[in-house]
C-alpha cells in the first residue's frame, strides 16, 4: 500500500516538474540557445509520467 502511493506521488512530481520546466521555456527561458533541448527534456518527463501512470492502472506496478 505505501508503494503503491509513493508511485502516484512520484508520477505528481513527474508531472510538476515537466509542466514547470515547459512553462520556463514558454516564458522567461524562450531565447535561450538550447531551448529545444529543455522542451526535449520536459517532453520525455511527460512520457515517463504517462508510462507510470499505465502501469498504476493496469497493476504493473
């Protein structure tokens, strides 16, 4: 049971933290050189999180 939470407690960091490193990127990080490579980053968070969350909810994990 306490993993069980701790997964959906890692898949809502997941999801904090690809949606913060998005919005830098939309807002005060737009002119930096290797934006592209942030958003690559918060894209790839985003995908590990979806992963998570499938596998919470088929109870592969």
């Amino acid at each position: 049971m306490l993993l069980g939470m701790a997964l959906w407690l890692l898949f809502g960091v997941i999801l904090l933290s690809a949606t913060g490193i998005l919005a830098l990127t939309f807002g005060p990080l737009r002119a930096a050189a290797n934006v592209q490579v942030i958003r690559i980053i918060a894209y790839v968070q985003f995908v590990c999180a979806l992963l998570l969350l499938g596998a919470r909810l088929s109870g592969k994990a």
